[in-house]
C-alpha cells in the first residue's frame, strides 16, 4: 500500500442536496473519529471542519439541537483515501448535534450518529400467520432506508408484528434471526456470527503493509494499523505477526475505530476480530 497524499472527502447533505468539501487540495482542515459495530448499535463519528463559510456554519449548528423537534435534517458522509488508490465511503450518519470550535482556527464539530433519525421515525408492521423472515428483513431495510444483504437461512415467523421505532426494528430482528444485523454504508447486513459478509475483500495484515500492533483479548485480537480501504464490517484480515505468532489465523471484524485526518498525524485503523468459524 503505497504511503502517498491522503484524500478526506466530507458531504454534508440538507434536504437531499449534498455538498462536497475536502479534496487534495482542499485548504480545508478534516479530522474524524468513529467505530462501527457488527450489531443494531449507532455507529458513531466525530468530525472535525476548519475553514467552512460562516453561513454554512450557522445553518448547521440551528438545525442539530437534539431536543428541536422541527430541525432541518443534516447528514454526512465521510469518504476516507489516498491519491494512489483513491477513497471509499467509511461513514454514513446524521449530525444530532455540533459546537463551534474557538479561535483562532473558528471551525465546527460535528457528533453523528448512524441512524439517528431513524430513532424519530414511528412505523407499525404486522405480518401473516407465517412471514419469511427475509421478508421481514426487507421491511425493516426499507423503513430504515438502506439496502439489504440477506446472507442466512430464511426462516417462516409466526405472527410477527412491530410498533415503535424504526431504528429499534433492528434489534428485533437480529433476536429473531439469531444473527449479526448492522448497517454498513446505507446497507443493512443480516449475517451468520462468526463468518465474513459477501462480497468483502480478504486484507493480509502484517508489517510490510500497515500492522502497526496486535494482541489478544478474550474473545480474538485487537489489530492498530495503517488506514486502508478494504477492512470494514465483518470482512475477513489474515493477520501475520511476527513478534506474537500464537495469534496469526483469519479473523471476520467485528468492531472497527478509526482515525483520520487530512492535514495532521492520524491515519489509522483499530479492528477487534473474531476467528472465523
């Protein structure tokens, strides 16, 4: 992996209109911090701006009070490379609140959870005697707005009905299914625990190209790395340490926190992973 000119591309979307900050040459300052998770848990991320017009500003920080029930709704998406290899989308969520940061650089934060508008979306489902669970599933995707990657045995459900939020239809799932379901860049991912998503490159992890640490935790390994592309949600890494041998195999992500900046030293990745089953 080439160690080139980093890319951060910030969109931030009002009323479906979305507008692109950030760049090579961008003299914005970015900064963002999040993790994501392999269950119905918000991932989270912090995002740091210098440099953007007051007007804009302003317009974000009236439209993010958590308590405002008639606020503009303003959401992000966080894209994350470099010049050799260009960028991936790594964030997808809502701003439920930002603070000015002072002088002399006068920027904005932006604390984003995922989903979070979904948690004000009210919506009541029932199903007939006997639902496909797949199809239960696609209902739970489309009140959420995202995509479905249905990756386990279907299932008949009796009598299944649901009220309350949208959000929470997530979790209600995953104990039905008996399996991982989160949200991974507008998609919504039903998977079987323990083994990789569809569709997700395989990363080899040593030190060549990007292992930074690794060590074991009760229930696989902890991995700090150079940023990279291909380790998201649930994707399999090989890990190859050569200082600790005892913890190389293959393992699916089931946690991921990240640190990114355009302008400034971070730029790395920490992944806890299961063994694969």
């Amino acid at each position: 992996m080439a160690i080139d000119r980093r890319i951060i591309n910030l969109g931030i979307s009002i009323n479906d209109q979305i507008r692109w900050y950030g760049g090579l040459n961008s003299p914005l300052y970015i900064e963002a911090k999040g993790r994501g998770f392999a269950n119905p848990s918000m991932g989270d991320c912090d995002i740091t701006v210098l440099g953007l017009q007051k007007d804009v500003r302003d317009f974000i920080l009236q439209n993010t009070k958590p308590l405002e029930p008639n606020a503009t709704r303003i959401s992000v998406v966080l894209e994350v490379g470099r010049e050799s290899y260009g960028t991936h989308t790594r964030y997808r969520g809502d701003v439920f609140r930002s603070q000015i940061i002072g002088k002399p650089d006068t920027g904005l934060q932006l604390i984003c959870k995922t989903g979070f508008y979904n948690k004000r979306t009210i919506v009541t489902r029932s199903g007939s005697d006997l639902t496909k669970l797949s199809s239960i599933a696609q209902w739970v995707a489309t009140d959420c707005g995202y995509g479905l990657s249905f990756e386990i045995d279907d299932q008949n459900i009796k009598s299944y009905s649901f009220a309350g939020s949208a959000q929470s239809q997530l979790n209600q799932l995953e104990d039905l299914a008996n399996a991982e379901v989160f949200v991974d860049d507008d998609v919504m991912y039903v998977t079987d625990p323990g083994k990789p998503a569809s569709g997700k490159a395989v990363r080899i992890v040593n030190v060549t190209n990007g292992l930074l640490e690794a060590g074991s935790t009760e229930s696989g390994v902890r991995v700090t790395m150079l940023y990279d592309p291909v380790t998201t949600m649930k994707s399999q890494f090989d890990l190859e340490s050569s200082l600790n041998p005892s913890i190389n195999g293959s393992y699916v992500v089931f946690r991921s926190d990240y640190h990114v900046a355009n302008r400034a030293d971070p730029f790395y990745l920490i992944v806890e992973g299961n063994p694969i089953k």
